[in-house]
C-alpha cells in the first residue's frame, strides 16, 4: 500500500539556501532507493519560514528502508545540526484502499 511522508520543517532565512542543498542531496539518494516514487518540497503561504517536503513510496516496508539508509541518516544529521531541531516524520496512507488485482475481470485473460 503507497504511503506519503510529511515532514516539517522551520527555517531560518539565512539557512535556508543550505537546507536546500541537503534536501536535494537526499532527493538524489532516494530516487535510487527501491519503492521510491517521488518527492515534493514546499514553502508555506502564510508562514515563509516554514517548509514542508512530501515523500512518496510505493510501501511503507520501501520507506522504512530509506529511513534506515546510513547514507540518509548521514544528511539528516546534517539538517538537524543545520536546523537545531531533530526532523520528525508523519507517514500516511490511502484510508481503505486495497491492490488492485484482475482476479474474475471478465476477458482478462488471466483471471
């Protein structure tokens, strides 16, 4: 089952070119991650300071790889020091939702 993760983040401005840098790098090393399918980083309306990134997997098992990716942890400790704040994650999924299978489609031809 897919699942979406949040995670938020308070900038300083003058950090914030920095933590750019870093969120790419870790973007860069998760695009080669199995069950990767994409991520997002964005900046809030009303609140300039704060950004949010979205990170996409296929499961929550290919998620927890990632989470545990020494390479990861090594940028993230990076941000974290950046930021004076440890990053947290709030990880979603699809309410109720179940594989899609064929099984007793009519004219498929394996069903």
């Amino acid at each position: 089952m897919a699942v979406k993760v949040l995670i938020k983040r308070k900038v300083p401005r003058e950090k914030e070119k920095e933590l750019l840098g870093l969120i790419t790098q870790l973007r860069v090393l998760a695009s080669k991650e199995s069950g990767y399918i994409s991520g997002e980083t964005m900046r809030n309306a009303k609140n300039p300071l704060e950004y949010l990134v979205i990170s996409s997997w296929q499961d929550l098992k290919g998620w927890k790889a990632w989470l545990a990716n020494k390479e990861r942890k090594k940028i993230q400790k990076e941000i974290d020091s950046l930021l004076g704040a440890k990053t947290t994650y709030d990880v979603y999924h699809y309410p109720g939702k179940r594989p899609v299978t064929l099984t007793g489609y009519r004219r498929w031809e394996g069903g």
